[in-house]
C-alpha cells in the first residue's frame, strides 16, 4: 500500500511514527513503528472473512491472559499481545471492506527466531506453547469465534484438494500426479482426531493452531520463551493441532520450501527437546489418549500442510504467499517426505513420549 496512506491509517490509531516492512509471515502485512513501539498489521481479510470476529477472539484471549499473569506475579504487558485501540475504542480500523487494520504494542528485547534449533530452543519452544495452553485451560472455550471455519478439519481439506483436481484451475493437475497419488493414499488415517473429536475421546481445548517456533518471542539475552504471538487462528480445536504443527517445522532438518528432499528428514532429538518442554506444561491436564496421539500429530499436521499446498498450487497459487514459480509445489513435495520419515519413526516417538512421562 501507499507509505502515505499507511501513515494515516496509523494515525487513526493515535499514533504519528513512520512506518516500514516487517517481518516475513504468508497470510499478513506488517509494519514496524520508527521508534520500534508499536506494529501495523493490515489483516488479510481474504483469509480471514470475519476480522471482527477474529480480533474479538483476541481481545478476549489477551485479557484473560493479562490476568492470569498478573495473579502469578508476571507482566501482562511482555508476556502477552497488547491490543491498540483506535481512537473510537474499537480493536481494528476498517478502511474499506477489503482493508482492515490493527495495532499491538512492540515487546521490547525480545526476538523471533526462524532456523535455530538447539535442544535449548526446542525445549523453551515446548515450554512457550506449553504454558500457553496451561493458562487457557479454563478460559470458556464456546466464548472463541472459528476465524477459519474448518482450519483443522483434516478430511475437508483432503475433499479441497479432490475438488481442486477436478476443477484443474491452472491447469497443473497433470504436473503433479505422483504428489496427488501420494496425498490420497495417505487419506485413511486423517481423520483420526477429527474422529476423536466427535466421538468425545479428544477434548476440545483453546488452541493457537499455527504454532512455528518463529511465533513465540524469545528475551534478547537469556533465550527464553516469553510470549506467544500471532493469535489469528485462536480458535477450538485440539492441543495435538498445536502440538504436531509445532514439530513439522521444528522438527524438520530442512526448511519447508527446500527442494533437496535429500536433506528432508525427521530429527527425533528435537522431538524430544520440544515435547520435554511442552510436557512439562501440560501433562498433568492431558488424557491417555492425547499422549498416545502425540507422534501421530506430527505427521497429521505435516500431511495437512503438504495438502494444503498442493491444493493451492493446483489453484493456482491464491492463498499462501509464493516467492518463486512452482513455490508451493516445492512446499507440498518436501512435506510429504517428510511425512514418509516421521511414519518410519513414528513408534520410536511415541517411546520417546513414554520415557518422557
């Protein structure tokens, strides 16, 4: 958008700096204060069709975390999103039906961090998202808007990529068969939580449900986790959402858009960094069958993910960012290798949680 226009759109926040770029996530577009004190974020409203909604979710989920915080003698202003009202008190501006913004408070000496991943990290990381579900667990989940309506539903997203075959929009489909073949092969099992779900096996919990490692802040100095950001997707769902969608990137020994597929695999000591941490949290308040599902999530939400990629490339291209042609295939193929090595390791993981436990 115009930098001037920008600049006015901040100003309905109250606020006067300069702005510029930050940041690198898919689905929205930020901006940084000159004095590094507050972000803009313009919500992608194409993804998310109800922003009211979404920012009511977050609204609620901050306050009642703020509390919580501060009944623990921590402080609400670090270790949480601070929503920026603008200047009619309301917690995002519309500047038109296609352009809605919104303001956080900057979190100072913190960092976000995208490849490093020593046990160290992975273990804060687990700790991080860990404690974020803790202190949610009793906030009244029916209170939560569904920001995307089915975001987890695995079974629904695999009818997506059968539709996006059949429609062959950008005429892909017959570049691709071998990922499409391995995507419905793979279908039998993917409904496994969704299942558990309905049948009431798994509990429905508050769940962040886009958990990259890269949004958590880490302290500048010490490296450890301090707030959970990009609440978006805060929504009901299952902790195995958030739990195996954390490891399929963090887990991973290559990036996700990496082409050498060779150097895609599974690292099962980060397994163990991440859930060592994460258990430290929330054992306590997990069922049997929660813990048992635990390795099966993570290749759940890496078999997700490569089919929403898929899909999107046979769409071409309209949901994810893309900054390379053929981008998003590249992003599906390395995810359904992935799947492969997590499956090879999958009983090992689940001895991994045992020992842990």
């Amino acid at each position: 958008m115009d930098h001037e226009l920008l600049n006015k759109v901040f100003f309905q926040f109250n606020l006067t700096e300069e702005i510029a770029p930050y940041g690198n996530g898919h689905i929205n577009d930020t901006y940084v204060a000159s004095t590094q004190r507050y972000i803009l974020q313009r919500i992608n409203t194409s993804v998310f069709q109800d922003p009211d909604g979404l920012m009511e979710n977050i609204v609620n989920v901050t306050e009642f975390l703020k509390k919580k915080i501060a009944d623990t003698q921590g402080d609400p202003e670090r270790e949480t999103l601070t929503v920026i009202p603008t200047k009619d008190g309301k917690p995002c501006y519309h500047l038109d039906e296609n352009n809605v913004f919104r303001v956080y408070q900057f979190i100072e000496d913190t960092i976000s961090i995208e490849s490093e991943k020593t046990p160290e990290i992975l273990y804060e990381a687990g700790v991080g998202f860990g404690h974020f579900q803790k202190m949610l667990s009793d906030f009244p989940v029916w209170k939560l808007h569904e920001t995307i309506p089915d975001f987890h539903n695995t079974p629904k997203r695999i009818q997506a990529l059968k539709d996006a075959i059949s429609r062959d929009a950008a005429g892909r489909a017959k570049l691709v068969q071998k990922e499409i073949a391995f995507a419905l092969e793979n279908a039998e099992w993917a409904d496994t939580v969704v299942n558990g779900i309905q049948d009431g096996s798994i509990p429905v919990r508050v769940t962040h449900n886009d958990t990259k490692i890269n949004n958590i802040l880490f302290d500048r100095q010490t490296k450890k986790a301090v707030c959970v950001i990009d609440l978006d997707t805060v929504m009901p769902g299952s902790i195995l959402y958030d739990f195996g969608d954390a490891l399929r990137m963090g887990g991973s020994t290559a990036d996700e858009d990496e082409v050498n597929l060779d150097l895609v695999r599974f690292d099962e000591a980060t397994f163990a960094s991440f859930a060592r941490g994460f258990l430290s949290e929330t054992k306590d308040s997990l069922t049997a069958r929660e813990l048992e599902l635990l390795p099966l999530s993570v290749k759940l939400m890496t078999y997700e993910c490569g089919v929403r990629f898929l899909t999107d490339y046979l769409n071409g291209d309209t949901y994810f960012k893309i900054h390379r042609e053929h981008h998003n295939l590249d992003r599906a193929r390395n995810q359904f290798r992935l799947v492969q090595d997590i499956a090879e390791k999958e009983e090992h993981l689940l001895s991994l949680v045992k020992q842990l436990l």
